[in-house]
C-alpha cells in the first residue's frame, strides 16, 4: 500500500481543524501584536574598550567588588553574534557573571566585508585575540587571565591557550568542537565532502545567510515547522511572543565569515581532524595540545546537533593540564545559554570553577587604574 502521509500536510490539517480553536485566540492575539513589544536584546550595559578593524572587545562591569583576581574574557564563534549571552532579562548569562562580581570582557567579532576574506585562523587567534588578551593583561595588571570560549570561538581558545599558555591562567570551553572524525551530528558528516575551495572562490566570504540555511536544514521539522507551529499557538502569550522574537532576531543577525578561515576550518578540522591529533598549524607553528598546562573546564550539552558530545568530550584527555573536568548538560547547543534549567547549573558551575582557582588572594598589590580605549589597523601596528 502506498504511503501518502506528508509531514507538511499534516502540519496544515492541524491548523484547518483547529480554525475555531484559532479564532477563539484572534482578539486576544491581536492585542499582543498590535501592541509595543520589548524585543531588545543585550541590553546590559557595556564600554567598547578596544577596537581594531571590525573587532570591537566590551567591558561589562561587575555589580559588586571582584570575586576572582583575573578578569574573563569570553571569546564567541564567528557564525552569529555574542549577543545571545545576554538574551533577554533572567537568562543572561552575562548578568549571572556580573551578579557574581566577575570583572567581564566579550569579544565581538562585528560584520567581516569584501575585503576580509583573506583573514586566516591565524589572524583571528594570534593578532586580533592575542591583542585583545594583551590589552585585557596590560590593563589590570596582569600576566594572564581567565579565558572562556564558545562553539567556534572555543576552537579558537584551545589553539590560543596551546600556543601562549603563559597567557591563560584557566580554560573554559563551552559547546567546543575539538574532535571533529565523527558522524554523531549530519554538519559533520556533510562537511566531510563539501568543496570549500569552489564555494570560496563563488562567495569570497562564507555568506551567514547560506549557514542559516544550512543550519535550518539540519533539523527542518523542528527549527522551521514546529517552531512556528508553537509561535501560532502562543500569540495571546506576550512573554512568549517578546522572547520568541528576541530569539528570532538573534539568529538572523548573521555575519560572513572570512572566506580563507572558514575554507581552513573546514578542511583542516572538519575533513582532516588536525586539531586533535596534535598536527595543525598556525603560521608555521604546530598546536601542541600537550602544552595547555593550565585548569580545562569543558561542558557542552547531551542534546546538541551541532557539537555533538563526540565531538566534545575529548578534550581533557588530549591536553597536558593534570586538573581537567567534563560536564555534560542535557540541553541543547542554544539551550546551554538560554533555557531556564540550564541557567541553573551552566553559570554557577562557571563560576565556582574560578572561585576555586583565581581568588582575591592572589590579586596583585597594584591598585587597578582602568585603562584608555584603544582603536588600532593592522596598517598602523607594527606586525
């Protein structure tokens, strides 16, 4: 017998025998969205304290006097933007940070243009994120700080801390890709054999409304039908529709990538899995995993289908640091962040891990004095 069942006809049939149950919700909906939404987004407040090309570093200030004696420096992915650390009200990860008194700083990457598309892995981890760690260092004083990265900017701290580790005095990685010879999550196993050389020479810049696209289709049934399907039956519910939309304007806030960096973090890591295996190189210089010495907290999360747990959990056996920690979290790689059971074990867990490795007991005499904004070109800094 053939099978006619069709996801997407079924989707419509709901909605054309729910239409009374629909018209009961019209008024009600109609007054939600004909009335002023809050839909902003990081709405902390922040200083730009450093800017070079397109990269600009924010300094979050703490609420109270400084728990740890190093500052935190959050490194997000290139794809998207480092706002979703700051969401919307109560669950902020940023604020959760600042509640606690942790003296922050996140790095935003900004919108790569034409000319961007040569910049390599090795511009982004030695020259704009090296700087940015100096510039944090000089400014409190400090020989080294705490560093935290997220999905493709955690990538970008294991390489970092691997190669300056006097740099780092604690490593957190979060949804970190670092073993990448996995089929776990469909991204891996369509990076395998995508032509990045073709597509680059196409794009120049890897478009971020091709990798939304791309990300769509991982899960199309859930991100693109079911996701809307729950919009649809929530439109009377304004704290549903503000933080859907919050969530919708995240994600369609989607930068370029640099086309050579994204052309070698495909084929470097996704088709060769170099990181891992101890052979990948920036600018001539192998990354040694073994030479990251310093305290590793990796989490990543039990549902995510993008960095899969595979592709996760095996850091802490690669590096050379003798006090490493797994944490798992059964969410998803968005979850992580937002979702209100993950808030109550993601950003306690962070920071009690530094309580208990960077405290006020070892903050130098030197009273800090705060520092002048920085604006620096490639073309005015000496390489």
């Amino acid at each position: 017998m053939q099978n006619n069942y069709s996801p997407l006809k079924d989707y419509f049939s709901k909605i054309t025998q729910n239409a009374p149950w629909m018209n009961g919700l019209t008024p009600e909906a109609s007054d939600v969205l004909m009335s002023s939404l809050d839909t902003n987004i990081a709405t902390t407040p922040f200083e730009i304290v450093y800017e070079e090309d397109h990269v600009k570093l924010k300094h979050f200030k703490p609420e109270k006097t400084g728990i740890l004696a190093s500052p935190l420096l959050i490194n997000y992915a290139l794809i998207n933007k480092e706002t979703m650390l700051d969401l919307q009200p109560g669950r902020s990860l940023i604020q959760k940070l600042l509640s606690a008194g942790i003296e922050l700083y996140v790095v935003d990457w900004g919108y790569p243009t034409k000319k961007d598309q040569y910049l390599t892995i090795d511009d982004h981890v030695n020259w704009y994120l090296g700087n940015m760690v100096d510039f944090v260092c000089k400014r409190h004083y400090q020989p080294n700080l705490n560093l935290m990265g997220i999905c493709m900017g955690g990538t970008f701290c294991v390489m970092y801390a691997a190669l300056h580790p006097e740099k780092v005095k604690n490593l957190i990685t979060t949804v970190t890709p670092t073993n990448f010879d996995t089929d776990q999550g469909l991204l891996h196993v369509w990076m395998k054999d995508v032509n990045v050389t073709s597509m680059m020479e196409t794009f120049g810049n890897m478009p971020g409304d091709l990798m939304n696209l791309g990300f769509l289709m991982l899960n199309p049934a859930r991100l693109m039908i079911d996701k809307y399907e729950g919009f649809m039956e929530n439109l009377n519910n304004r704290e549903f529709v503000e933080n859907f939309m919050r969530m919708e304007k995240w994600i369609f806030d989607s930068p370029d990538v640099p086309g050579e960096t994204f052309k070698q973090f495909v084929e470097d890591c996704y088709q060769n899995n170099l990181l891992i295996q101890n052979k990948m190189q920036l600018d001539g210089k192998t990354i040694d995993l073994k030479k990251i010495t310093m305290p590793v907290l990796n989490i990543y999360g039990e549902l995510d289908h993008l960095v899969p747990p595979e592709a996760a959990e095996m850091l802490p056996e690669k590096v050379g640091s003798k006090d490493c920690e797994n944490m798992c979290i059964k969410t998803g790689h968005i979850g992580i962040y937002v979702s209100s059971k993950s808030q109550k074990e993601f950003a306690p867990k962070i920071i009690s891990w530094l309580e208990k490795r960077d405290n006020q007991a070892n903050k130098p005499t030197e009273k800090f004095k705060g520092g002048q904004n920085v604006t620096k070109s490639i073309d005015e800094t000496d390489a």
